[in-house]
C-alpha cells in the first residue's frame, strides 16, 4: 500500500519517511498497543461511574459496530491503494482507534459476564473457552485474507465489515431480549415482586 500526504510516504524499502525522519514501517504495528495503554485508564474510568448505562448487549453491539467500521475504512482505502493512489498513514492509525476502541467494549466486559453467568462450578473453564474462542477467531482471521486471491482485497474487507456491522444491529436490537435472559436490570430498576406462596 502506497502511502502519501506531502509529510509522509512509504518506501519501496518498508520505511516511512515522516517530515523528513525514517520510520520503519514495521513500527505501525505498535499503534494498537499505544492506543490501548492509552485508553485503558479512560475506558476503566468510564465504566465505573457511567457503564451501568449501557446495556451489557449494547456494548457488545458497539464492538462489532467500531469493528465492522474499521473494515469499511479498510475496504476503502485497499480500493484506493489498488488503482494506484496513495493514500494516508492516518487511515491506517484510524483503523487501529476504531478497532482498539471497540476491543474495550467487548473484551472486559465480556470476561466479566462470563463469569458471572457461568455456574460456580464452571467459571474456569469457562474462562478458559472464552479465551479459546478469542485464540480460534484470531486462527479464522488469519486465514480470512486468503480470499484476496478470490474476492480482490476490497471486497474482502467490505464482506467482512458488513457483516459485523449487520451483526451489531441485530444484536442491539435484540437487547432487551438479551438483558431479560442474562437477568439484567437498568439502573434504578428493582427486581420483580415474586408471586405469594401459599
């Protein structure tokens, strides 16, 4: 991917030249850790005084969303890349915001509910098939771009990010649902007055 604003460019050599100074490309792979070590703090913050607000779906339908954005981002800037244009590092560091971003929307907060739904009995192992399903996604995701050679890499990206994003929808507006069978309350709702036994 040929990358250019007047700033910086990439090289044939993998190095980006930024404002004169150059930085091997390599080093792009760092932006995700930066943001999450970053955001970290904010995101820990927000969920102990503002989290309760958003649902436990929500928040799950607002990861694949960010997710299936940043596919977007991808698809657009690998079908521009492909006819020739060079394109922004910025695109790319956006990508990596949306995708940090939305991982702190789901991966907390999803092993947190696993151990809270799962039977007492259960919760390692549990925690263990959660991280299980983390690592067989990252196998699939590996995989995934061999279908460059079939789709073209826009088409992969843009199949990719639809699919997320419809995911994400589906789920947000199945919530309530969702809420009811995980038994959860918005704030300030009490419980549900149990039936008189006699």
């Amino acid at each position: 991917m040929n990358l250019d604003t007047g700033t910086y460019a990439l090289t044939a050599t993998g190095v980006i030249v930024l404002l004169g100074w150059a930085m091997p490309a390599s080093w792009t792979q760092s932006i995700a850790s930066v943001f999450g070590i970053a955001l970290a703090p904010v995101f820990a913050l927000f969920w102990v005084r503002g989290g309760r607000r958003f649902s436990t779906p929500g928040k799950f339908a607002t990861a694949l969303a960010l997710v299936g954005l940043s596919f977007l981002v991808m698809a657009l800037t690998s079908s521009l890349a492909t006819g020739g244009a060079k394109v922004s590092l910025g695109r790319l560091i956006g990508v990596y915001f949306l995708q940090v971003v939305g991982e702190l929307f789901l991966s907390l907060v999803g092993v947190v509910m696993t151990m809270v739904l799962a039977p007492r009995a259960f919760t390692n192992g549990m925690i263990g098939i959660w991280f299980l399903a983390a690592a067989t996604g990252d196998g699939i995701d590996g995989r995934l771009p061999r279908l460059d050679l079939v789709l073209g890499q826009p088409a992969n990206f843009m199949w990719q990010g639809t699919l997320l994003i419809v995911a994400g929808l589906v789920m947000l507006g199945r919530s309530e649902w969702l809420r009811s069978l995980i038994g959860e309350r918005r704030p300030g709702e009490t419980p549900a007055a149990m039936p008189a036994t006699t």
